[in-house]
C-alpha cells in the first residue's frame, strides 16, 4: 500500500511538473517578419526589418515571456525605389533618427503578462532604442506556432526628434508624426 501511495504521489508530481513547465521557443528569425508605418502630415512610407534573435517563453501551453533584438542595420524602405529609397533608409539609419552605427540594435524584453482569454495576451514590456528604455504596452495572439501583434512605437520617448512637433514648432507639412506603427509576425 506505502508503494501504491508512493507511486501516486510520483506521478501526480511529474504530471504537474510537466503541466507547468517552462519552455523557451526560439523563434525563427528568417521566417518572421516586421512591417513598419511611419506617417507625416503629407502621406507615410512603409518598410521591413529583421529580428536578430528571439524568444517565447511558455508555461505549459500560456505564453510567459519573451526576449527580441531587433537588428537595426537592417532598416529597409519597401515603398519607394531606386534614389529616393536610398535616400530614405540612409536618413533613417542616421542620427537624425535611430542612429544604427552607435545602436545597431533595439531590445524588447516582456515584464508582465495578463491572459485576456482565447489566446490573446496584454504583453508590458521594456522597449530600449538608442539606449533609452522606456516600458510599453500591447495585445499578442498566439494561434499554434504563430505569434501576432501590433504595436505603437512613441519615437520622441526614445529622443528621435528629427521632423517632430514636440521637439520643434512650426513645422507645418514638415511635421512627421512621433508615433510609428510596427506589425509584427512571429514563427517559432
């Protein structure tokens, strides 16, 4: 009987054990990808960049945590050609705005997490640009080995001032809004 009720604490443990285990998913950098918005009075230009590592961490099936290095050389404009998109990704990687030869990268890494049900996460984290860190907030779902957000970017929290109507007046059509958009898909 003492063996039965031994096995049976044995095997409650390890199933509990193996219910709430942490396990961390490196995502698949190649495979995922980071569109970004950023939008002026005049209109708005689009663009990609590369994570350089990533991961989920998960807690039996719910999402615990994660960790992102974003490579910030990789700063790609998808909207424009030739010149003027040279010109532009050129002038983004400048220190006018993210400043990639002293910043190559930008971290994002999760704080805190709150299960909102069917898959979904409000994710507050620590965003760092330019070695500034300030904390942000946003909504992620998680569909298999997928994960999905977008997210709200306050660049003049991160004292990218270039164009910006907190920084300078009268800017009028000049004006590039402080907040850029980044739709962010993940495979791991």
């Amino acid at each position: 009987m003492k063996t039965m009720k031994s096995f049976a604490v044995a095997v409650i443990a390890l199933v509990s054990f193996t219910t709430f285990a942490q396990t961390t998913k490196k995502v698949n950098t190649t495979e995922s990808k980071v569109e970004w918005v950023g939008k002026k009075v005049t209109g708005q230009h689009s663009g990609t960049i590369s994570l350089a590592e990533g991961a989920l961490v998960f807690k039996g099936k719910k999402l615990a945590g994660g960790t992102f290095t974003v490579d910030m050389t990789s700063i790609n404009t998808t909207d424009l050609q030739g010149e003027m998109k040279g010109k532009l990704d050129g002038h983004l990687k400048s220190d006018d705005f993210f400043g990639v030869e002293k910043f190559p990268t930008a971290n994002l890494v999760f704080k805190t997490l709150t299960n909102k049900g069917n898959d979904v996460y409000t994710v507050n984290a620590d965003l760092t640009i330019k070695g500034k860190t300030n904390p942000i907030s946003f909504d992620m779902k998680v569909n298999g080995s997928t994960a999905t957000t977008k997210l709200m970017v306050d660049r003049a929290k991160y004292d990218i001032r270039y164009g910006s109507g907190s920084f300078f007046d009268n800017l009028g059509d000049k004006t590039i809004y402080d907040e850029f958009e980044l739709d962010v898909t993940l495979n791991f």
